[in-house]
C-alpha cells in the first residue's frame, strides 16, 4: 500500500514540477532528426503522469513542452461524419462536408483507384476542419470498416465493404493510401481500421462469442485487417467489444498478429466503452487496474472510454503500475506507438509538415461535388433490365416513393451541406411529378373526439389532441418493414417522437442513438388501434417501462404506459398513398418507383435486422405502381441485400445504390438516362425469399455454407453481380507460368453499341483438398472502360502462396499440389471464359497424434465452442453439451495405448475416443476431474485399445469440461 501511495504521489506532483518554457529548440521539435530520435527526446521529458494521461482518448496539452491535446477518433466513413468537443462536455459535433456513398456502395464501385481518390478527399475535409478547430476534429480517423459482410442481417452493414476478403482488402487498402496520402514520411490523416476482430453481429454484442475455427480464422477473417495494414494504408486498429474464442477482443494479443503485419509503429485503440466491459458486462476482470494492464499487454495504445472524463483511466493504469501488473515500460512502449502517429501528423513540425497549410476551404469543394456525383453512379448497380433503360428524352416521369424526394443521413455520416434528390435530379432533364405514396392519415382519440396534433417544433412543444383536422393534426405515415412506421407531420413536416416523456415534433428525419420516432400501430379487435412507441431503447435492459403504448392524459397530453390503459385510436385516411401513386403512375409515360431502408430504422449500431425483406407497404405500393403503368423501374435505396423475389420476376428494371449523398439524384439520373453506363457489382450475395440463413452469431462459414465461398444454393443475384447497358465478349484466357506463380490473362471486347465499363472477375477453385474448399473464390478484378468495338487484354498475376490454405495440421500455410479452376467472368456466377493448372505443392502428411496437438487444430466438430485457454493467450476446446465432439481426420494411429489430454472442468466428466464417427468404435474414455475453475488445468490419461492404420479419431464429450492439449502414445 505504501508503494503505490508514493507512487501516486510522485505521479500528481510530476504533472506540475517543471517550469513551462519556450520548446521551440527541443530535437523532438527538429524534422531534420531521424523519427525514433525525435520520439526518444519527447518520451525522455515527459512525466510519468504526463505519459499516463496520454494513454486516454482525450491526450491533454503539456503547455511547458508547447504541446497542444491531442483527440484520437475522428469518424469518417465516408466523409468526415462527427467528432465530440471536448471543453464543450463531449457534445457531438456533425460535420457538414462531403458525404460520399456508404461504405458498401463504395466497393461496389470495384474501382481502388477511384477510392483512392475518395479517401484523399475525406483526409484533406479532415485537414480542413482540423485547420478550423483541431480541439474538435482530431486528425486519427476511425475508419474504415473491414469486418466482412458474411450476414446480410448485421445492422451495420452499410459500414463494411463485402463478403469477400480480397475484395475488402483492396478497397480499405485505397481508402487507407487516400486518406493518409503518399508522402513516405508524413500523414495527411491517420486511418484506423474498425473493429478487430469478426464483429458483425449486434445482439448481445460484448457478450457473444464469435468462435473461429483456424482455418476460418487464417483464411477469411485475419485477411481483411492485415491486407490494409501490410500495405501501409492503415495506422492501427480499434478493437471490437465482442468475445474471440473465448477472449473479449479488448485484450486480444495484437502483437503476434496485427503489429505483425505492419514494419510501422501501429497506433491501436479500443472501442467506445470497452475497458470498462472487461469488469461490467463480460465480468472478465474483477477491476479496471487489472483489465487495463491486460488491455496495454495486449497492444492496445489508447483508451477509448468514459467520454471526456479521463480519470477513470488514469487512475486505473496507475494502480496496476503500483501493483505491478505493469511497468513502467510497458506504459512507454504505448506512448511511443502513440507518437509515432502524431509526430507523422507534422504535430510537432514547424508550420505543421507538408499537409500543414490546408484550410477549411477544402471542404464541399466543387471538385469534392464531382468526386461525389462521379462516385455515386459508378456505385450504382443495374439489378435488372428488360429494355426499359436508359429512358429516352422527351418523356413525362412520375417519381413515386418514399425515397423519391428525400435524403437521408445515417449513424456515421455527416450532414448534407445540400441535397439533390431523384426527383430533383430526373427535373433537370424532363417533365416530372413527384409523390411518396404514402398515407395521410388521422388519429381520433375514441374517448374523447380529439385528433392527436403537433404544437411546434421545439422540445417545449408536446403532442397532444385537439378537436378540429388541422393540418397540423394529419400525419404521412411510413410503412419501414416489420411492422415499424414513422409519422411525419403535415403541418410542420418534422417527426414525431416520444422523449422519454412528452411525444414532440421535432426532427427532420428519425435520428439519434435511440431513434425515437419509432411506432407500431396494433388493432384492437374493434376496428380501432393501438399506438405503441418501439424506440430502440425499449429493447434495453435499464429500460424502466414494461410497456410503451400512447395514453392521453387528463390534459389531452400524449404519454406512455401499459396496454390495458392505452388509448383508442381511429386511423382516418385523408389521402389514399397508393390511389395517389396509381393515378400518378398512369399519368406518366414511365414510373420510377423509390424505395429502400431508413438507415437509422433498418438496422444499425447496436441492432441487427430480422429480415431483408423490403417493407411490405413499400413492394404494395411497387405493385400497384407496376399494374398501372408496366414501364415501371424500381431504385431501391438501402445498404444491405433485400429478397425482393417478386420485383425481380415482374418489374422491367431495378437499380440498387446506397444512401449516396448529397449527389444521389444527380447520379441516378446520370445512370436512368445513360449518361453513365451503369458498371458497380454487388459485393455480396442477394438471396432468395425462404432461403435459410444461420444464426447470425455463428461465424464459421465453412461450416454452416454461407457467403459465395461456400454457399451451395441458387441465390437471387450471386457477388459480383451487376449488368450494363453494353455487352462484352471474352476470349482467349491464358494462364502463363511465371516466377513463383502465373500471368493470367484474357481479352475483353465490347460488342454493343454504347461504350461502357466492364468489371472483369478472376475466380479459381480447387478440385482436390484434404480440406473442404470453396466453392470458388475471388484471385483478381479489374474495371475497364472500353469503346463500343473496343477490345482490352486484362492481365491478372496470381501467387501460387496465394492459392495456399491454412494447415491445420502443422499451423502454417500450405499450398497443395492440385488442380485448380481458373474462371474469368462478370460475376461470380457468370463466368464466361474458363481453363485449369495444375500447380505444383505438397501433400499435407496424416496427421501424427503422438506429437502433442493443440485441441483446437480439430478438423471437424459438433456442438463445441472455442474457448480461452487462460486469460493472456491460447485457444481451447470447450464442450458443453453430452455428445459435443471434435475430429482429427487422417491419423496415423501407429498403434497408440495411451491418450493424455490437458483438460479443466468445474463439475468434471469425461471424454470418450472413438474411430470414423462420434458413435463408431469406442477405444477408450478419459475421466475428466473436477479442477473447480476453468483456468485450472489438469493432466488427464486413459488406455486406448490398440489399433493402427489411418483412421479419423473422435473426441466425445460428457459433461461441460475444456480441452487444450492431446497426445497419443
């Protein structure tokens, strides 16, 4: 106790024991010294509090050496989107600079070089607003998203790039080289890639588990970090709040893995809150002094948590140096990872280094619009075309739709500085109306005659009811899916919105962390309804309310409670949406029918979607729309894919984009007229209606079959799909040996009429494997622009290290010696050339049992989860359930008599070894004893009745016990 009171004590008074003094002669201060010598003479003359205190998010000034603070997390996506001010209480501020597509839309482009371009126009917005106030826009940029989008259900979908890790690689990789520029030294901005690691699912999003077999883990998710950072394109990662095998991500090692990759000092930081989950929600440590020691063991620089107050933090690291759970050093090796980052931001070079004098005039930039506009429609991807696109001039459209003439903003995206929408953008071109088709409707309180009126728009002014049907008293009301609506108002056109007690019109669009303009309307059985208010919030465990139905009060006032009190409503339709939408469809020569997603209602941070379906008013109103005029194309507006099966059966054309900005409708009118040929790719695969997905917290897509790698089934556009006003022809693929690997090459003609752009696809499968393969996989792409006529030779070089897969056997990479498909294409399914190599490898030898064998290096398994084998390092087996079992296949059992397993157990059980299947042949059982923690680990051994030849072997378990280590012997 003593020591860590004296510890303290030098800490706090080192804060404030040397005089400030002009610094500008300091060697940190010289660009000329080497990098590592500039960091030594910094670090040398900080305090020990001084070093502890940079260790939070907020980094604050040390005014005797003239350095400013210094904030990590900047959010830009795509474009810079929000950062909090620090001296103003961590009050979010919204950037309002160039919004480019969401992150999905970005690689559907399947174009790096015009990323690149997208990420230095963020870094430079990042400059110019860290120019104006670099208290606020800090120049550590968290983005971009990497995890893989192998479930079209997770929430955030729209912020990660695609199922495939090369595809998400070489994206991120030109997003990154963008954003941080290409000077060899210094950093226009820093990119960190979010979040390390497979984090896509948000129900219970620190608690779950996301159990990685290997090969799963070498092969598919480690791919999608390491390309980035390998690359030099990224400075660090934020780790993810879910479980890895058993671990919180927070304190997974990311020194054997992630610094790695890099032969730069990385940067890493932790999620919002994280630290603080390791003791509250994953109850991993019993204090925040031991989480946090373990965090910094781990390689994590920086603290992300508590918002702006960083004593918590301070505090916490403190104590665990006292106790020794630290040191000194290791403390130092996170700063210096922290100014490795910050001296190459030009911090502390005079004038700021080469990126230095850009100012806020950078940001929305008329060249910026461009990039925006020209993103936007090589974004775009044509679903469908039976001849209706391009529209010709000179033709009369109806633009119907809730997304027709709106924009909306999302959860980590700025705000739009302005806003073209569809209908904005086909009025520049022809004779258009416009119309949501949506209901109007009214709400007539049964009790009291009343209509349920906004007052205002301020939080002072309440929803209640009044007597007469004011405009004021009329609601548009939108059908979002799932039996989610939002009702704007008529008469001030803002949202209504329940504030955690009085109902308020005030938004422009459902916003915020617990989008509270959210309703259910629920028949009461006697032609009446019921309201009921489902902001997210009411899906959180804290939240004091059973029960969120709309009553009104004694003073007409809306409030919630219970659904046995709730009120009575009638639904009075002043406007029929889809009577509007039909009349207007007939009116014109051709019907552009807008729908999608909210991107604050169909999922997002913190929840996941139940269904890709499109909203069932919103394919009611398609319907209609396509009875009343069959020249009916559908845009469908969302971030993620929908099954929208009887759309691709009956309507003529389908576009897809994301929330594409401030640009959108210039772009799809640039596409619906064929200004731009339509050229993204899907960069995930769109299934069918009925089609079965797994639980969205299993992450071994090997197994379970899911993502393009290894679905089996017939989906409703495969990856890469996406089809063009043009046609291309394909021949003579070649596959030409060189060096370690192979020249792959083939020629691309466009054989219409219309010059345009093709995204060439190189696809290979292995024929034979020890191991299941997929079923083909992503080696290359290309996007050319080719005249009509036109003819280019695309040339891919492919590795034979990466054909290689993942031994599980001897924990290496492998390239087999195998045949393999070599399949060039437009999409994944549409392959138009195709030949084979034969590449040259090695046989993975059986499996030898008696050497010892990591557990988790199973082949197969049912049942089991990856577990932690203590808290620092090592992965286990863990059965739960009697009848859990994992495999060894191919093992030369050399006659074995003995097993001997490293297992631990609360209550004990036992393991049962049988040969070719988990009920085959018994051959002996281990008995597992009780160890009374599952990180006390014990040796357990059992005779085996002798056989030999090569066999697979079965471990079976009884009871809920953990296995690190076998041998037999």
């Amino acid at each position: 106790m003593f020591r860590r009171l004296l510890l303290a004590l030098v800490l706090v008074l080192g804060m404030g024991t040397v005089p400030a003094q002009a610094a500008d002669d300091f060697p940190f201060r010289d660009p000329g010294l080497p990098l590592a010598q500039r960091i030594d003479d910094l670090l040398g003359r900080l305090t020990p509090a001084e070093k502890i205190s940079w260790l939070h998010q907020y980094q604050p000034a040390v005014p005797r050496l003239g350095i400013g603070s210094f904030k990590t997390g900047t959010e830009a996506l795509h474009g810079v989107a929000w950062s909090t001010d620090v001296e103003a209480g961590g009050a979010v501020r919204t950037a309002a600079g160039t919004v480019f597509p969401q992150a999905v839309g970005l690689a559907s482009t399947w174009d790096p070089a015009l990323i690149k371009r997208v990420g230095a126009a963020v870094g430079t917005e990042a400059r110019g607003y860290h120019a104006e106030n670099p208290r606020v826009w800090g120049l550590q940029l968290w983005a971009p998203v990497v995890n893989l989008l192998r479930d079209p259900r997770w929430g955030r979908n729209e912020e990660g790039y695609s199922e495939d890790p090369l595809l998400t690689g070489a994206i991120s990789t030109a997003y990154g080289k963008g954003i941080t520029g290409d000077d060899p030294d210094y950093l226009r901005a820093a990119p960190v890639l979010k979040h390390y690691l497979a984090n896509n699912n948000e129900v219970n999003r620190t608690t779950t588990n996301s159990s990685l077999p290997a090969r799963v883990l070498k092969e598919y998710e480690e791919p999608a970090f390491r390309t980035a950072i390998s690359a030099g394109a990224a400075t660090g990662v934020m780790t993810s709040y879910n479980v890895v095998n058993g671990r919180p991500a927070t304190v997974t090692d990311l020194n054997s893995s992630v610094r790695s990759w890099s032969t730069r000092d990385l940067f890493n930081v932790t999620d919002a809150h994280a630290p603080n989950n390791l003791v509250d929600s994953q109850r991993y440590y019993p204090d925040l002094a031991q989480a946090d020691a373990a965090t910094l063991k781990a390689g994590v620089d920086s603290f992300t948590t508590d918002d702006t107050n960083s004593a918590r933090t301070t505090t916490a690291v403190t104590d665990a140096l006292a106790a020794g759970l630290i040191t000194e050093t290791d403390v130092d090796t996170a700063v210096r990872h922290i100014l490795s980052i910050r001296f190459r931001l030009g911090e502390f070079d005079p004038g700021g280094g080469p990126y230095g004098n850009i100012t806020k005039a950078v940001v929305d930039s008329p060249a910026h619009r461009a990039l925006n506009r020209e993103t936007a429609g090589k974004a775009t991807v044509l679903l469908k075309n039976s001849g209706l696109l391009p529209l010709t001039p000179n033709r009369k459209i109806a633009v119907i739709g809730p997304l027709g003439d709106t924009l909306y903003t999302d959860w980590y995206g700025g705000n739009l500085p302005y806003r073209v929408t569809t209908l904005d953008g086909i009025k520049e071109r022809a004779t258009a109306t416009g119309t949501e088709g949506v209901d109007r409707v009214a709400f007539k309180h049964v009790a009291s005659g009343g209509y349920i009126t906004a007052t205002g728009t301020t939080d002072a002014d309440t929803v209640g009811t009044a007597a007469a049907l004011t405009s004021a008293a009329q609601w548009d009301l939108t059908d979002w899916g799932e039996g989610v609506v939002t009702l704007r108002n008529a008469g001030n056109g803002r949202y209504l919105g329940w504030n955690f007690a009085p109902f308020i019109t005030r938004d422009d669009q459902p916003n915020g962390w617990f989008v509270q303009q959210q309703f259910k309307l629920e028949p009461a059985g006697d032609g009446n309804f019921l309201i009921r208010y489902v902001g997210y919030e009411v899906t959180q465990p804290w939240f004091w309310l059973p029960e969120t139905y709309v009553q009104v009060d004694p003073d007409g006032k809306l409030s919630v409670g219970a659904k046995a009190t709730a009120a009575r409503f009638t639904k009075e339709v002043v406007t029929d949406g889809i009577a509007t939408a039909v009349a207007a469809a007939k009116a014109a020569d051709v019907a552009v029918v807008v729908v999608g997603s909210m991107p604050f209602i169909n999922g997002r941070e913190d929840h996941d979607r139940n269904s890709t379906k499109l909203a069932e008013g919103q394919e009611a109103l398609a319907k209609a729309v396509r009875a009343a005029n069959p020249k009916t194309v559908v845009v469908l507006q969302n971030s993620y894919p929908a099954t929208i099966d009887w759309l691709q059966d009956h309507v003529p054309a389908i576009l897809w984009t994301t929330h594409a900005g401030a640009e959108t409708g210039h772009a799809l009118a640039d596409v619906l007229y064929g200004d731009v040929n339509p050229a993204g790719r899907l960069t995930q695969t769109w299934h069918r209606a009925g089609a079965p997905l797994p639980p969205i917290t299993d992450y071994d897509i090997i197994k379970t079959g899911s993502t393009y790698l290894y679905y089996s089934g017939s989906p409703l556009y495969p990856f890469g799909h996406g089809l063009s006003y043009t046609t291309f022809g394909y021949q003579g693929l070649t596959v030409t040996p060189q060096g370690a690997g192979y020249e792959i090459s083939v020629k691309v003609t466009n054989t219409g009429n219309r010059a345009g752009d093709e995204v060439v696809q190189l696809y290979t499968h292995q024929r034979h494997s020890r191991v299941k393969q997929p079923i083909k996989q992503l080696r290359g792409f290309q996007r050319v622009t080719l005249a009509p006529g036109a003819s280019t030779t695309v040339r891919f070089k492919v590795a034979r290290s990466d054909l290689a897969l993942w031994d599980v056997t001897r924990n290496r990479f492998v390239t087999e010696s195998a045949t393999h498909d070599v399949l060039v294409g437009s999409s994944s399914t549409a392959i138009r050339q195709r030949t084979t190599v034969n590449v040259p490898g090695e046989q993975i030898p059986r499996r030898d049992l008696t050497r010892l064998t990591r557990a988790s290096d199973f082949d197969d398994y049912f049942g089991i989860e990856l577990v932690d084998e203590t808290k620092p390092t090592g992965t286990a087996v863990g059965g739960t359930v009697t009848g859990d079992w994992i495999a060894f296949k191919d093992a030369d059992l050399r006659g074995p008599a003995a097993i001997t397993a490293g297992v631990s157990s609360v209550a004990g059980g036992s393991i049962q070894v049988r040969l070719g299947s988990p009920t085959g042949r018994l051959i002996g059982t281990v008995p597992v004893p009780a160890t009374g923690d599952v990180y006390s680990w014990t040796t357990a051994t059992a005779p085996l009745t002798r056989t030999t030849g090569t066999q697979d072997v079965y471990l079976v378990f009884t009871g809920d016990l953990r296995i690190r280590t076998l041998t037999l012997s």
